[in-house]
C-alpha cells in the first residue's frame, strides 16, 4: 500500500468517529417527533430530552484534552466507540424493558460522552497525520463523515418509520431508530485497532523512534525525517522557554480566537434545523406528516453535496475565503425562510431558504472550524487548547437545542414576528462570524503546524 493510499484509509478510520457524531445527533431527529408522543412530551421537557446527549457531549470535550494527553489520540477514539456502542444500545432497548424519560436520557448522555472525546480527537489525529498541502482537505473527510452519518440516519429513519404505522413507530419504532447505530459504533471500534498513534503525539511523550516509524508509512524517507526534526525542533523550543500553558501570554488569545469561532459555529442555527427539522417542515414550512423525513433526506442530501465541494476548495481557495462566501450563504438562506414566513409565504421558497442555508454552512463552518481548530493550536497545549474549544461548542450547541423550542412555541414569535425571531437571531450571529473571520483568523492554507506555531509567536 503506497503512502497516499495509507493516509486515506488512516481518515477514514479516524472520520468514523465523525460519521458517528452525525448519525448519534442525527437520530433524534427522526426519533423525537415519535418518542414525544410516546412519553408525552412538553416543548420543554422535548427540549431536555433533545439536548441531553450534549451535556455529555460537554463533559466529554472538558475532559477529552487531559484522555488525549495521557493515554493519545486513537486511544481516546477507542473509548468514545465503546461508548457509542453502550449508547446505541441502551436508547434501543428492546420493547420488553419499559423505558422512562430518565433512563433514555442517561444512555443519550452516554453516547454525548463518545460524542464529545470523538469530536476533539478525531480532527486533531487527522492533523498531526496528514501532511500540510493537504491538510485541508484530510481534515474535511472528518466533516465528510459527520454528514454522512446524517444523510445515513436519516435514510435508516425513513425507511424504519416507513415501514411502520405511525401508532408502531409511537409505541417501538424510535427505539429501532436509536439501534440502527450499533453497526457503526461496532465497525468503528474494531477498525480502530489498526490505524497507527499520531507521531506528534509519540514525540510528545519522547518515544521518537516510534513517531518516525508511523511517519515513514506515510511520507517518503526524507520528508519524514525533515518532519521529525520540525517537531522535535519545536518541542525543544517550548521546553526552552518558562512553560506554556493556555494562560501563557499569546497563547490565551489564540485559544480565545478558536473557543469563538467554535461557539459561533453553532450559533449559526445549524443544529437548530438539524435536531429541529422535523418541527420545522410540519409546522413553520407547512409540510404535512407523510413528507416530513422525505424533506429531511433532500435536507442531508444537499449538506453532503456541499461538504464534497469544501473538501475540495479548502486547500486551493483557503479557509477565510470560504467562511465568506458561506456567510454570505446562510444569512440569504435564513432571509428567505424568515420572509416567507412574515409574508405567510411559506412553501418552495422557504424550503429553498432552509437548503441554501444548509449548502452554505456545509461548504463553510461546517469543515473549515474543524480544519482550524485541529491545526491553530502549538503542539505542546494542541489537546487541552481544542478541549477547551470544542467543550465550548457543545455549551453553545447546548443553549441553542435548548432554546430553539422555546423561542419558537413563544407568544411573541408567533404574534409579532410570525415564526421568523429564531432565524433573524442566527442571521446577527452569522454577522458577527465575518467581523471575527476578518479581524482575527489567520490563512493558514499550506502551512506546516510548526509553520502555524511560528506564525503566532511572530
């Protein structure tokens, strides 16, 4: 196997971790609307249940940087599989064990937990693999597979609440959903085992030799010995210095720069249209019943159209001319969804605007945080930098799948601004991510993360 066939096999492993991020957050949104009638659920209590594996999604991003920095990045993934697999598990226990409300939501946070370790430690071992003019692009299969794994889900949901009554999808269709993802979970674990450690990570820990071996699989001799000396040139640079540390000075306005840019990702409303949907085809857009996951498959569709088209454009167009062009995307999306529900409009024009906005996120802040957050970091404070970042994501993710319904079941969205106040806030938001991409995001296109180290410290 030559070296560029070995790099993808590595990302795709690796992305595994990202497919399932998809597929565990995208399952609720086939299950939700069956599982609140079975339980009976209130807008709030709906919220909770939704939002509840994001809770472990925090927990598991908080403590993902210290799992990495002692026991490296496959390890941790190997974790977070065993954990999705429990979760699967659980949520679709078999009919024969009466399930509540707080049952459910522990293996939902369970499966937030792999959520959160895989999310941090899945881009970031994709990084430290991947050689820098294609970095870019490696990074996005992480991305790839996050929509994959929605675009998945959301078949694997039709077609079990397809073959269904709706009374049978009520009473054990959601749980069949929420065990659909044992097969990925399972793959996902047993494939870990063959892929190497990350060679930054080995570095790290002195065992030098053993990086050089892994770098040597996927680098000619001599580029890899270059990159071996480029690590442990900057291991050696830090080691030099007082210590550093996320508080260092410099270094806690980097970090500052990736938590925002991480928190604004979500902020965007993307997961709002994601775990929310199906509410918002039947009852903001219109759409009856019987069409709700068909839309929700053309929904998906369209989010891995766009993820194609970033993977190839980041290495050659460059991560802030993509956050531009995608921002630009998602605020005319959102304007056409909230027009047209101003207007009483809605139809082809709003379901128009919710695919715009989702082509426009998957071509921009989908795949490019992640490819900025897994290389902006120093090597020495990469883990616990990203663990900080990405636990805020999910904090962000939190507020925003909690608030959603309620903002949208509110008296005064209703009366004074017929269903659009959600989407004008996520449009101000979306405002506040080109300031922050013009004024603070460096391009790094084609730099090697000690060229990225550099740049910081210049």
């Amino acid at each position: 196997m030559n070296e560029k066939s070995y790099l993808i096999l590595i990302a795709a492993v690796a992305s595994l971790g990202g497919l399932l991020f998809g597929y565990d957050t995208g399952v609720i949104n086939g299950a939700q609307y069956y599982l609140s009638q079975y339980f009976d659920l209130d807008p709030a209590t709906k919220g909770w249940v939704v939002g509840s594996a994001l809770i472990g999604c925090f927990v598991g991003a908080v403590i993902a940087g210290w799992l990495s920095e002692l026991i490296g990045r496959k390890s941790s993934l190997i974790i977070s599989a065993i954990l999705f697999s429990l979760s699967a598990w659980g949520s679709g226990l078999p009919a024969m064990f009466p399930e509540t409300i707080s049952m459910l939501v522990a293996f939902r946070i369970m499966g937030g937990l792999g959520i959160g370790i895989a999310s941090m430690n899945a881009p970031m071992y994709i990084a430290e693999i991947a050689p820098s003019n294609i970095r870019g692009k490696m990074v996005t299969y992480y991305q790839l597979a996050i929509v994959i794994g929605f675009f998945v889900v959301f078949l694997a949901t039709y077609f079990i609440g397809n073959g269904l009554s709706e009374q049978q999808n009520i009473d054990f269709g959601w749980k069949r959903m929420f065990w659909s993802e044992l097969l990925p979970s399972l793959l996902f674990l047993v494939l870990m085992f063959f892929i190497p450690r990350s060679p930054r990570w080995l570095a790290l820990k002195g065992r030098d030799d053993e990086a050089l071996q892994v770098l040597n699989k996927i680098h000619t001799p001599d580029v890899a010995q270059t990159e071996i000396e480029e690590i442990k040139a900057s291991l050696a640079n830090e080691k030099k210095g007082k210590g550093i540390s996320i508080f260092t000075k410099g270094i806690f306005a980097i970090v500052m720069i990736g938590t925002v840019l991480s928190m604004l990702q979500q902020f965007t409303g993307i997961n709002a249209v994601l775990y929310y949907g199906a509410d918002i085809f039947e009852k903001a857009l219109g759409f009856g019943k019987e069409d709700v996951l068909k839309q929700q498959v053309l929904l998906a569709f369209v989010n891995l159209v766009f993820t194609f088209i970033a993977m190839y454009t980041v290495d050659k167009l460059g991560r802030k001319p993509l956050l531009f062009i995608g921002s630009i995307g998602m605020i005319l999306g959102f304007l056409l969804l909230a027009i047209s529900l101003q207007t009483d409009n809605v139809g082809l024009i709003s379901l128009i605007g919710v695919l715009i906005f989702i082509g426009s996120f998957a071509l921009s802040m989908g795949p490019v945080v992640w490819v900025l957050l897994s290389e902006m970091f120093p090597n020495k404070i990469r883990s616990v930098a990203m663990s900080v970042a990405v636990a805020a994501q999910w904090a962000a993710n939190y507020v925003v799948s909690q608030s959603f319904p309620i903002v949208m079941e509110s008296e005064v969205n209703a009366s004074q601004w017929s269903g659009a106040l959600p989407y004008y806030i996520f449009i101000a938001f979306i405002l506040v991510i080109v300031f922050v991409t013009y004024k603070f995001v460096p391009e790094t296109k084609g730099k090697t993360l000690e060229e990225i180290e550099a740049y910081w410290q210049a």
